[in-house]
C-alpha cells in the first residue's frame, strides 16, 4: 500500500466503502465524519451529484481522446475558465493527472524557458527543507523529506535547498501567519552566492507546507522570495497543489498572500479529486519564450497520454461551477475565526505543544513519547477513527484540512473527538 509501513502492517485495512458530503462510510457501515477532505483534495465534499452526473455523461459521449496535435472542446473550455480564475498574467494551462506530474512538468519547463532564452546553463534548482512536491524524481529531488529520498540513491543533481520557515520557540501557537521568520528567505542570497545566479533556474516552494505538518510562511516571507527571484532572474514556482482551489478562503494562495509566482503547479481540488488530475500555470513571458523568437528556439516535447482527459476535464468544469455556484473558494475566509478558535482550544489539551492554522487548515503537534516520535499522533488517528472522525498525521502532527462545505457543528465534533482521543493518549 502507498505509504504506508507495509511491513508492519499486519491488520486488514481499514475498508471506506461510500462517501458523501462530510462523510465516508465504512465497510461495518459506519459514518466517519471527513476531517481531511479526503488527502486535502475533495474540497466540495464527497460524490457531489453535480460532478457525478458531468461524469457519466461524458464518459458516454466520448471516453478519450488523444491530445496530441489535436483535442476536445471540454480540456479548452477547462483551461480558459482556471486562466480566468488566476491573477492577471498566468494565462496559460498544461494538464497532467497528478501532483506529482504538475511538478516535474515544472520543473521541467523551467529548464526549457532558460534555454529557449538561449540561458540554458540555468539548471539548478532551489527547493526547501520539508517540503513536500509528490514523488517523481524531481519532486523527491526539491522536495525536503529525507524519507522519501533516501532508498532512492541519485537524486536530481544541482539541487539546493532553503532552511524551512518553522521556528518552535519563535512561533509556538501563532495564529495565522507567524510575525517571525521572513528573514529566512534571505538564505537564497547565501545560495545563490555560493552558486551564481547564472547556474540557476527556478526557486519551488508550497506557500503553506502541508504535508509535513503545516508550515505557515512568515509574514513577509514570500514577498522577500518574489524580490530575490525578480533581483537574480530565477523562476518562482508555487507548488499550489493544497493551497489552490479555496483552501486559504481566495482561488489559490497567490491570492491570498498577493505574491504572484511565474508558475503555479494544481492538482487534488482541480476535479474535487474525482478523476485523477493536475494542471500547471505558466506566465505569458513563459510562453512566449517558446512561441515566438530567435533561431535558438526549442519545442516543448512533453506531455502524458492522459493530459486533458475528457472525463477529467468534464469533473473540473462541473467541480468549478459547484465552487463558484456555492460560493466556496472563499468559504475559508468566512469560517476562518470561527476555525481559528476551535483549533486553538486544544491548547490545554493532552501532549499538545504547538497549533497552527490558516485557512481551513490546521495542525496539532504532539509532545512525542520518546523513542517512539510518531506514535502518539498515531494512536490519536486510530481513536479518532473509531469515535467516526477522520484526521491526518504526519510524524506527531496532526493535520487538518476539512471539505469547505463543512459546518460549525461539525469543526465542533472535530475537534472534541481529538480532545478526547488525546485525553485517552498515553
Ligand atoms: N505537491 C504538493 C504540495 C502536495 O501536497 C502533493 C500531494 N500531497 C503533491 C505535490 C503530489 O501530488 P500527487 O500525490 O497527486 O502526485
């Protein structure tokens, strides 16, 4: 099974068997409320009729169709609707079937835009300490989890990464983003002295670093990032893959921080997770670069059998409509104190040393037992799943990141059920 310690893994899995809205059910038929919106990506909730039905129809009007040289209305239609919904300059849209694929075609890019500029010696590339970019070679390569790295021998060469933004004792139970910390953005000018600024083609970073416990940026943070690209000519790629589509209560975090990268990489909430899909966001300049110029120029010879999938396209259609008909993209920001508070109530509560929150996002880290760092938060997601709540640990932090349909009541059960799991946690 995908991450998961199979060797360990002696119990038959834990069997979800139907879903809808805020709820999973299992296979003893039990509900089980969605704490995670599923793997941070079922953000209108689960099974949504709308969705279902564009899907059943297009799977009956036309199954596949190939995207090379060719296409179908659905994939444009799709594209020139997220264009509309992205800050001013993002306006083109290559689509891949996951997170993982959204990032190594970045990546990727990004090598090819210095090129066609005839700067193809820019190679490098600046990830960060805990960061979590999917699991193609080049995402293990930027990304910043030693777990995911080290079976795997030779990563991508020429990779730097910046120190991760999480001070403890600096930042303990801040709310929203911490006051301090921007001044770690200014280790790409270490970076970029050590290598000169000519070697290097693009800085990736989540705004908020998810999947390893949720890193919130500092104040300033992403701002001191954008000056530094713009000062050296490095591409600033946004790894968008939680953060878009709602999850900071604006369409994506470029929004919500109003720093505006080169390159913003989507996936999960893009179809509501419902048939696999990723999409990368390109400024105009990167474009361009392949489209129209000097004898230098090179195509871009990339892309996946799957890109814009008919039926993949036809639930990202339908799943836009249900945000913007439902008012969800900015849904966060209007529950956003009311989150705040219940997250941060489990301050006193048993082993808890730090919370953290924005959006509709929040993370409980542990005091963790010694010698054993993960258990802890482990043993809170078995109980939790037993009294019918679904949370997501990583290491002793737990993560939460709701469907944004979610009601008052229902943070309220959240968070009493990990209350009382915690209470029962040795
Ligand atoms: N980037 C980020 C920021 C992610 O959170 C994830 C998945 N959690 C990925 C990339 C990889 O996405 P996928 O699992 O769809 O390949």
């Amino acid at each position: 099974m995908p991450f998961t310690a199979n060797r360990q893994f002696k119990q038959t899995p834990r069997m979800l068997v139907s879903a809808s809205g805020m709820y999973y059910r299992t296979d003893d038929g039990r509900p089980i409320l969605d704490g995670t919106a599923g793997l941070w990506c079922v953000n209108a909730g689960h099974c949504r009729p709308e969705i279902v039905k564009a899907i059943q129809a297009q799977a009956a009007e036309m199954d596949y169709a190939p995207a090379f040289q060719m296409g179908h209305p659905g994939a444009f239609d799709f594209a020139s609707q997220l264009t509309a919904l992205l800050p001013a300059g993002l306006d083109h849209v290559f689509f891949t079937n996951s997170g993982s694929e959204s990032v190594d075609t970045a990546l990727k890019v990004a090598l090819a835009y210095h090129r066609a500029r005839g700067e193809g010696q820019r190679t490098r590339f600046i990830g960060r300490e805990r960061g979590y970019h999917g699991v193609g070679f080049g995402g293990i390569s930027v990304g910043g989890i030693v777990t995911n790295r080290k079976a795997f021998g030779t990563m991508l060469p020429g990779v730097d990464h910046l120190p991760h933004t999480h001070g403890r004792s600096q930042q303990a139970f801040s709310r929203g983003q911490p006051e301090w910390g921007a001044h770690l953005a200014d280790e790409l000018e270490r970076i970029v002295a050590l290598h000169d600024a000519s070697t290097i083609a693009a800085v990736i970073v989540e705004p908020v670093a998810c999947s390893t416990g949720v890193l919130v940026p500092p104040k300033g943070y992403l701002e001191r990032l954008r000056v530094l690209c713009d000062k050296h000519g490095l591409l600033l790629i946004f790894d968008e893959v939680i953060t878009g589509f709602g999850r900071l209560g604006t369409p994506f975090a470029t929004d919500y921080f109003g720093v505006t990268p080169d390159v913003i990489t989507a996936a999960k909430g893009l179809t509501n997770a419902t048939v696999p899909m990723g999409a990368v966001f390109f400024q105009k300049k990167i474009y361009d670069a392949f489209m129209t110029g000097a004898e230098h120029m090179i195509e871009l010879f990339h892309g996946y059998t799957y890109s814009g999938h008919p039926l993949a396209a036809a639930a990202g259609l339908a799943t836009l409509k249900v945000y913007k008909d439902e008012g969800l993209l900015t849904r966060a920001a209007d529950l956003n104190d009311y989150w705040a508070d219940a997250v941060h109530s489990l301050k006193d509560a048993r082993h808890v040393v730090d919370i953290r929150n924005l959006g509709l996002i929040g993370a409980i880290e542990l005091d963790p037992l010694p010698g054993q760092p993960t258990k802890r938060a482990f043993t809170t997601f078995l109980k939790c799943f037993e009294k019918g709540v679904l949370i997501r640990t990583t290491g002793d932090i737990i993560a939460l990141s709701p469907p944004l349909i979610v009601e008052k009541a229902q943070i309220d059960q959240i968070v009493e059920t990990i209350r009382d799991a915690l209470a029962g946690v040795e």
